[in-house]
C-alpha cells in the first residue's frame, strides 16, 4: 500500500476487516515489522483522537512515531506554488516535504479545508504535494475532503456490533453554530456505500454531499422517516457543499434525540467526536447504553494500525 486516501485503497473490505480483528486480538504482534522504521505524524491543525491513536498504533508495530505540529513545531509552511514569499511563512511545502521524507519511512498528513474555495479544497493540494515530492507512503489522517482513518474504524465497529447480515446504517446532518467540512460524511458515505450495508444518507435540502461519494446511497430529507428500522444511527454536522462552507440551517429538530431514536430498531448512536452535545445528540442519546462513540474512537487505534502494517509490509 502506497497511499491511504480512499476506500479502495484497503481493498477487499473482508480482508481488510478479518485484518482488524486479527491486530484488535493480538496488538504487539507484529513489532518486529516497524522495528528501525520511522513514521512522521505531520498536523497542520488540531487533534485527539487522530493524534494518540496514530502514535499507539506506531508503538504497536515497533515503530518511532515523531509528531510534528505545523507552526507550532517548525516554520509556518507556504503551500501555494508561484506565490511572492513575502509574508509570514519563511519555508515553501516544496523543499519541506522531501526533507521530511528523507527522515521517515512513512508520513501521516491532517490538513483540513478552508471552506472558502471548493475547487482548491477538493483539489487536494497539500496532500498531492506530500505524494509527489516526499517518495515515502503517506496516510490521510484527514484532509479537506477525506477521512479515512476513521470511516475504517467506523465500519470495523458497526461489524463488531451488527446482529443482521445487512444491517440499516443512517447518515444524519445535525445542526453545528460553526461551518465544518465534509471530510468525515464523505468517507463515511464511501466506505458504507461499500459494505454490506443497507446506507441511507439524511439531510435538510441544500446540504447534499458531493455525488462522487453519495454515490448510489438512498438520500432522504425527511429524518424520521430515514431513521426507521436503522440498526445503526451515525450523527454528524457538514457545511454545504454548493453554497460552499455556507451554515444553511440550525434547526434543533435535527438533534438526535429519543424521539428520532424510537422509530429506530433499537439503534446504536455513533458518532467521531468530538461532538457538541445537545446541538448534535442530546445527552440521553450520547449517554445510553446504544452509544458506541468510545468504542468508535478505541477501534481508531486498530484502523490506523492495519493501514501502517500493510505499508510496512510493502516498504
């Protein structure tokens, strides 16, 4: 495995599941396979559970996980190409990231979007650099448009908890006071679209994601009837994709809580965090025994894992 972007880059999801069971089983089980081997974990914005999750999976596998925190850590990074460097970023992305490379042997990049200009946040242009210039694997550990790390550890936990073979998974938008990218729904969108799922995707109109992750997934605008019979119920905010970064809506009817639950059948909530309570979910929802938000961000250790043992296992 050269990149870890998108869905297909696991390939066979059995495989890549039966994988995750095997790494959840037995997680010191491959040391000898990082053993000398250096991953660079590279954060131009803020992180938890991305941030610890990466650095214990490193361990895991016998690996030195070095965090750098761009701006914080080194010198503010220009990533625009033919721009005057005049202003307040004295190194270009172009000279760092082939330094970078040549003292890993993996890079982890968490970039997230400006929500200013579509084009330039789908375009991935950060990201693309650390492919085209580092020479080394490089994992999304989310970027303007994808999060992939924890769309692997999502589905990893819904197999953990399904009791049908083709459980219904629900996609909810949720109010949110501040504009957030669609990284986390587009990959959640992509990776259920698939598995062995029955996905629907629910929204108010004007926040439909972009097709090429919608993909062939039931788009419903009316929330309750979206949520019956769901087996599973992930909650999350995204700014609008076509007025782009836009806040269209702050409707409180679209808080998840007992109501929206009822109609479910007896659904689990999950959602990535960090979340606002009582704006997405309410705290009886967060609270009750059918949340798995923890078990979701545990399985972030086992996601990262897979992803940097089979890189290792290329290199």
């Amino acid at each position: 495995m050269k990149s870890f972007f998108r869905v297909s880059d696991i390939g066979d999801l059995r495989l890549a599941l039966d994988e995750a069971a095997q790494v959840k089983a037995n997680p010191l089980g491959w040391q000898n396979l990082g053993r000398g081997k250096t991953i660079i974990l590279i954060f131009f914005n803020s992180s938890l559970r991305t941030r610890l999750s990466s650095q214990k999976a490193a361990l895991n596998l016998g690996m030195n996980p070095i965090v750098l925190d761009i701006g914080k850590d080194s010198w503010k990074l220009e990533t625009e190409m033919g721009v005057v460097m005049d202003g307040d970023k004295p190194e270009h992305l172009r000279e760092a990231v082939p330094v970078i490379g040549s003292y890993c042997d993996i890079i982890g990049v968490r970039s997230f979007a400006g929500l200013t200009d579509r084009q330039a946040d789908y375009g991935e242009n950060i990201l693309r650099q650390f492919v085209e210039y580092s020479g080394k694997p490089v994992i999304s550990l989310e970027s303007a448009t994808v999060h992939p790390c924890q769309a692997f550890a999502d589905l990893i936990t819904i197999e953990e908890h399904r009791t049908s073979p083709r459980p219904k998974v629900v996609m909810t938008w949720a109010p949110h006071p501040k504009a957030l990218p669609q990284a986390v729904p587009n990959s959640f969108a992509e990776w259920m679209n698939a598995a062995d799922v029955d996905f629907v995707i629910t929204h108010p109109h004007g926040y439909e994601l972009d097709p090429e992750f919608v993909g062939g997934a039931a788009v419903e605008y009316d929330q309750m009837k979206a949520f019956e019979g769901a087996d599973f119920v992930y909650a999350k905010n995204w700014s609008s994709v076509e007025s782009y970064g836009q806040v269209l809506s702050m409707d409180r009817s679209w808080t998840v809580g007992r109501a929206q639950m009822e109609v479910t059948n007896n659904a689990f909530f999950m959602h990535c965090l960090p979340v606002r309570r009582n704006m997405i979910v309410t705290d009886e929802v967060i609270d009750s025994p059918r949340s798995l938000v923890i078990e979701e961000a545990a399985n972030r250790v086992v996601s990262a894992q897979v992803v940097m043992k089979r890189m290792l296992e290329s290199l």
